[in-house]
C-alpha cells in the first residue's frame, strides 16, 4: 500500500521541490494543494487541489476525504514586511489555517511536518539550537512561533523544520530568492545594495525538502535546525554567489540595516546549531559555498 502525502503551498518554491521529491518515489501517492492554477509544470503522477488554506471547510473537508498518512505544510505568507502591515491576514494563513490541519491530522492520525524560520528568535544571540528561547521582532516571526506553539500543544505525531533563508529555482516562479536576485543583477551589470551586517545560514530548497522526507524515514518527531553550515553576512553570501557564477562582484554595494528602512524588523544574527540534525535525521551538513555548485551544475543544461 502506498503512503499518501498531502503537500500544501504546492505552488511555492519549497512546495513545488516537495511534489517532485515525492510524485518520483514508487512507495507514495501525492495530493498537492495550493492557491489558484497549478504552476507546477516538472512533476507528473500527483493529483493537485486548488483551495485557500484559510477555507476551513473545504481544507477540513479534503483532508478527511484523502486521510493522509503524512501533511507537509509549506503554504504560508512568507513576505516578511506583507506580514507586518496585514497582520490579520497573516495569522489567517499562518496560525488560524494550522489549527485546521492540527484538528484534521487528529482525526486522520496523520504525521505532519511543519516548516519555520529563524525569525522565531530575536538574533541578539546566534547560532541557536532547537531549545533556546524565541522572542520574535516581527510579526511574521510571532506568528509562526503561535503555528509553532499549537502545534506542540495539540500532541499529534508532528516535525518541525525550521529554516533560513531558502534559495532554488522551480516552475513559474512569482517570488525572487536571493541567489537567482543576486545572479540576475549582476549579469545585467546592475549595482545592488547589501546589509553587512545581518548573519545568516542560507538553506538550498533541495536540501530542506530532502529533511522533510528524513523526517519521514526515521520517524523523527520535535523540532529541528535546517541550513547550512556556516554563519555569513548577507554581504559575505552575495560575494560567494557573485564568486561561484564567475560575476563582477564590484557592482555589490555594501550598507548597513539602519540605512534599508524596512517595514518589520529583521535579527540581526541568525544561524542553526545543526548537531542534532545530523544526529537525528542524518542530515548532511554542509557549506553554502558547496551547495552553491550544485545549484550551478542544477542551472547549467538550461543554459547552454
Ligand atoms: N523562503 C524563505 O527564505 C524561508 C525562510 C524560513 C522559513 N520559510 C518557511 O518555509 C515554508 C515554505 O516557504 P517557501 O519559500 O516555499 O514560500 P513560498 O514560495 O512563498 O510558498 C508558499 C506557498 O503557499 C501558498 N499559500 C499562501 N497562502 C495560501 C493560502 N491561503 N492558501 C493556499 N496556499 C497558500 C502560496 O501561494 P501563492 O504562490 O499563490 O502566493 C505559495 O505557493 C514557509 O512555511 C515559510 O514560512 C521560508
């Protein structure tokens, strides 16, 4: 019998690399659920939902219809600053829509593998394990500690994946991420203003949708840290991107946060102590500078 996943923000960057993951694997069906047209043009072999998240009944409705052994959420409002200026709207999608498919995994028994963020944590204190302490600076990241905190509360079989900064590229994109930003500008020779200031751990999207299926394998239930491996400025990350596509770093302009005037506030030092995902999950740890090339090599047939 065939384990059925049901993957939702199956539009999104992350959504769209889960429903590939899974449609190519023999050993599960895959029902995919996002907003509006399918955009995914790569996967075949899955069958795809066209329902808001914030529909309850309808959401409620499909999930008991289907009875998922396994729900990965990834649909989410991901614009930070968006967040900050509609907070209803946000916790609609971010909170109140978690607690229908928290009641519906209940009554389907389902295991569901939640995606978060390192904007949970305040960044005056970074690399963070899994056990320090949120204090969320925006919006954005107070409502994904709330879906976090239901989450835990409710008992269920569940995972949370926590992550930084997502780069990769998939079908009909209609959001930007910072390599293919990065990449676009300096091929154009356009300049590009870049914080100094902020420290990340950039996550390739294939990596992130590779723990959720981790997770799956070794039943790995709580929460868990997923990046790369090492702690860099923004600034420090564009020169690596700018350096592994063979581009003219000069156009990359460095400033501070306080000069950006952004809507939500951001932490200034993030990153992931990844120790217990490599234990755990036998999550591979490695350098953005690495996955960069893979992404390269991944990019390249399009190309020539
Ligand atoms: N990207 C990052 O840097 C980052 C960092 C840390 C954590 N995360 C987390 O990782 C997860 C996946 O992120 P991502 O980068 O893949 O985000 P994404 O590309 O923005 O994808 C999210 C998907 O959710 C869909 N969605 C939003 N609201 C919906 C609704 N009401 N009903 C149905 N679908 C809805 C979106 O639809 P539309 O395309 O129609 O808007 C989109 O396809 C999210 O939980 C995010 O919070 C992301």
């Amino acid at each position: 019998m065939k384990n059925k996943i049901l993957i939702t923000g199956s539009n999104g960057l992350l959504g769209q690399k889960l429903v590939n993951l899974f449609s190519a694997k023999d050993d599960f069906e895959v029902f995919a659920l996002s907003r509006g047209k399918n955009r995914n043009e790569t996967a075949k072999n899955y069958t795809y939902y066209n329902i808001d998240i914030t529909n309850a009944k309808k959401l409620s409705q499909l999930i008991n219809e289907i009875k998922p052994h396994y729900i990965i959420n990834s649909a989410a409002m991901t614009n930070v600053d968006e967040c900050e200026k509609e907070k209803e709207k946000c916790d609609l999608i971010n909170i109140e829509a978690v607690k229908t498919i928290v009641s519906a995994a209940i009554e389907c028994n389902s295991h569901l593998i939640h995606i978060s963020t390192d904007f949970i944590f305040d960044g005056k204190d970074g690399p963070y394990k899994e056990d320090d302490e949120p204090n969320p600076i925006s919006h954005y990241g107070l409502s994904k500690l709330k879906s976090e905190e239901l989450i835990i509360k409710a008992k269920i079989k569940h995972t949370i994946l926590r992550t930084i900064l997502v780069y990769g590229l998939v079908d009909n994109m209609p959001r930007n991420n910072i390599v293919l930003w990065i990449k676009g500008a300096l091929e154009n020779k356009q300049e590009v203003t870049i914080v100094d200031d902020q420290y990340r751990m950039p996550t390739f999207v294939n990596d992130l949708a590779h723990a959720c299926l981790l997770s799956i394998q070794q039943e790995a239930y709580g929460v868990f840290h997923i990046s790369s491996s090492e702690l860099l400025s923004i600034y420090e990350i564009t020169l690596q991107i700018a350096n592994a596509f063979d581009l003219n770093a000069s156009f990359i302009k460095r400033i501070s946060t306080s000069q950006l005037n952004q809507t939500a506030k951001r932490p200034p030092v993030t990153g992931f102590d990844l120790e217990k995902s490599k234990k755990i999950l036998n999550f591979p740890v490695l350098p953005f500078k690495n996955r960069l090339q893979v992404f390269k090599n991944q990019l390249l047939p399009s190309e020539v």
